[in-house]
C-alpha cells in the first residue's frame, strides 16, 4: 500500500460492548491496522469481536479510497472469487406483463443469491423496478421481485422472470399485488433454505385498501408496508421453482408509522419449522413513538405468522432500533447472531443510523442477548457528519472458519455531488469468535 499522508488516515475504533457504550480513537496509518490485539479467533467460540477492518470516510477524499485494500473474500468462500459462476452477468433491463421497460438490480452477495450446499443448483433474486425510478418515492409502488435458477454453478441460468403464485395472473402475481398499483420488493437479508426444502425470500410490499388501492395512513410517510415471505418449493427434476406467498406480518401506524418493511428470517436451532422474523418499524413524523425493531414467529415453516411484538434485550429491556435494515445469520458455530443498529435515545425515524452492531439470539426466549452486543463501528467525529450511515450492509459467512464478513459503504451526505452519484467509500469488517 502507499504510505498513509495526513489527509489519509484511518482512525482505528477501540470496539466495545455496548454496555457501557464507551468509544476511544487514535489516529495511526492507514496500513497500520493489525485487527484485534487481544487474541486469535477460535472457531468454538461464542463472543464476536473484530479482527481486521478496513474503513474510509468521505471526508478523506476519494483519492484516499483507491488504496483500500480490496474485500477480503478468500476463492475458498462460498461467494469468493470463481465460487458464483456467471452470476454477475444479469440483464440491466427487462419488460413486465404491461410491456413496461424495468431496470433491474442483483449481485452475487448471499442477500441475492442462494447457494445449495453441496448441489450446483444457485437462485438468484433481483429487485425490479420502473427505469430511472430507484426505490424512490415514485418508484416504490413500480418494484417487483423476479428470480431465474441455475443447476450447473452458475455457468447458465433460465430466463429471469417474474415469481408469481400458481392460480394468480401475470397482472396480479401474488395475493394482493397488483402491478403498477403497489409494489412489493425484496429485503436485503440473507436467503435461507429451511429445513424441508423450501427457500424464503424475505418480502415486503405496500398493502391495498378496500378499494384496491395502497393503503394511506395518516402520516406522510414514503411507504407504508407490511412484511411476508415467498416460498419456494422445488419440482420433481429440481431445476425450477414454485412460489407462494406466505401471511403478512402487520404493525399499525400507532405503533410503526411505516408499518413493517425489510424482514430478516431465520430457522430456529432444533426447532424444524419454527422461524423468527425480525422487521424494520419506524417512528417517522411521530417522535413521540418509541422506536423499535418488530418480531414475530412462524410455528409452519413461513406460512402464517404470530402479532408481532417488540425485539428487546434478554434482561426484558426493549431497546430503541433505528428504521434501517437488518440480517440474522447462523455463524459457523450454529449460533444465531443479529446486526443491525441500536439507539440509547428514541431516533428520529431513519437517524441515526449508527452505532452498527451484532450480537447473538437468545433461540429459547427469541432476545437479543445484551451481553453479547458488539459494536462493529460508529460515527468517528473527526471524520463523519451527523447524517453518516452505518447501514445497507451485506454479510457474508466463512464456510471454513465460521466467521462473518460485513461490507457496506460509508454513505455521508456531506456533499451532496458526491450523494447524488452514490459515490462513498467501501468498508468492511471481519468478525470472528473467542
């Protein structure tokens, strides 16, 4: 790497346990890093800590970021380098059942692409959206979610296409989607493969009215949805799917003004067909609502779903959680963390998003274990606005080692060139357990 200038530095965190909350920075080169001092990760272990990082920021300059060292993602991963085959190469664009132009988004990270173990059969999922429209206000009643399915590594795929439930229209794909009327998009936690065979693909989607229109709350919010799962069940020759969407998971204005978006589903240990969904609320144009991570159970491998219930700490306390996505992963210790932010204040809807977090699920009494909390990273005040993001992160799992890889992109709207074009430094953390 080149040497470190002083307009070019990385600030290293001493990374604490949330209680406490106590952060500690000293300036050093950004080559300098040597992950956690404290000892070697040991495969068996419980506790997560840090043990290499590489973080930029955007007041650095974006000269500093072309020397960031690249995502370590070793070829052995499952979604290293050659592991993915050809599924990097999607089309950009496709029509809809209304002879509609639709830009599409994908990419090989385990939120898009589910890897059978010891198959080569791959699914990939892709969010489809109106042409220039993003997940804007315009485009979030324009989103679909499609897939195409490879047998053969990833060296070919069907056709991308719409899912869609048997007996429902192209029109009027799944219960009570209408396309072009409401939308419904994919979360960015991780695919999972139950117990008995059958994929989830996290969902959420903006629910009708009596009138067959999206629902209108009495907050001006951009969306207002409700979260669910596609189940996808495999055919006799294996090599495509069917697909059926599961109960919603509803939390009213009064207690999320955005409702429940962007679910994180996992299997419970032991426990076949019991799954936990974790939900993004919000308290947008409402502060004096706490606000709260959202979650509900499934006692039938997805297909209805229990009220939904605040996601507190194992000593009853219920945290304030930031309207941000989150994942739940099963590490290489069959333990099952969560990551995702946390607040000691009520947030202001989408603010603060940060400290960024992980800490390990309680499977019998479904909490968050308070004392297991890490604090990947937070807002370093040299460097970062009050407007920094610590969120939209990607993890990945070390199949050998059973650690886990977190990426996002530092987004700070600082400079609003820079925000417009989406252009924010890389950073990624590898944790691993002691």
């Amino acid at each position: 790497m080149h040497p470190a200038t002083p307009n070019a530095r990385i600030v290293l965190i001493s990374l604490l346990l949330l209680e406490g909350c106590v952060t500690t920075i000293s300036d050093a080169p950004r080559d300098a890093r040597a992950g956690d001092a404290a000892g070697q990760a040991q495969p068996g272990g419980r506790q997560l800590f840090v043990l290499d990082r590489e973080v930029h920021y955007l007041s650095e300059g974006e000269a500093a970021w072309g020397d960031a060292r690249p995502i370590p993602i070793p070829a052995a991963w499952d979604f290293g380098p050659g592991k993915t085959g050809n599924a990097a190469l999607f089309p950009r664009r496709v029509v809809d059942a209304r002879g509609q132009q639709m830009d599409v988004y994908s990419s090989t990270s385990p939120q898009w692409l589910y890897k059978q173990p010891g198959t080569g059969r791959m699914v990939q999922i892709a969010n489809v959206i109106g042409v220039g429209q993003a997940e804007t206000v315009a485009g979030v009643n324009n989103q679909q979610v499609w897939y195409r399915v490879s047998t053969d590594g990833g060296e070919t795929f069907t056709a991308l296409a719409p899912i869609a439930q048997q007996g429902n229209t192209a029109l009027n794909p799944l219960p009570g989607i209408l396309i072009g009327v409401n939308g419904y998009w994919p979360s960015v936690s991780s695919l999972v493969e139950l117990s008995n065979g059958q994929l989830v693909v996290p969902v959420s989607y903006w629910p009708l009215d009596g009138r067959g229109l999206p629902t209108i709350t009495r907050y001006p919010v951009a969306s207002f949805s409700v979260s669910a799962v596609l189940l996808g069940t495999w055919n006799a020759t294996r090599d495509d799917l069917s697909w059926r969407l599961s109960e919603r998971v509803f939390v009213p204005e009064t207690r999320s003004t955005r409702g429940a978006n962007e679910p994180a589903v996992a299997e419970l240990q032991g426990q076949p067909g019991r799954l936990l969904m974790l939900c993004r609320g919000s308290n947008e144009h409402a502060p004096e609502q706490p606000s709260r991570r959202w979650l509900a159970v499934s006692e039938d491998y997805g297909a209805t779903w229990s009220e939904p219930r605040p996601f507190c700490y194992d000593d009853g306390t219920c945290f304030y959680s930031q309207s941000a996505a989150s994942d739940l992963v099963r590490a290489g210790n069959r333990r099952l963390y969560w990551l995702g932010n946390t607040a000691l204040t009520n947030p202001r809807g989408n603010s603060p998003r940060y400290p960024l977090q992980a800490g390990e699920v309680d499977e019998a009494s479904l909490a968050l274990i308070r004392g297991s909390v890490l604090t990947i990273d937070d807002r370093n005040p040299l460097y970062d606005s009050l407007d920094v993001q610590l969120a939209g992160f990607t993890t990945y799992l070390d199949p050998a080692q059973g650690g886990l890889l977190v990426y996002l992109k530092r987004v700070d709207t600082t400079d609003q060139a820079l925000a417009n074009e989406g252009r924010f430094p890389h950073n990624w953390y590898r944790l691993g357990f002691r």
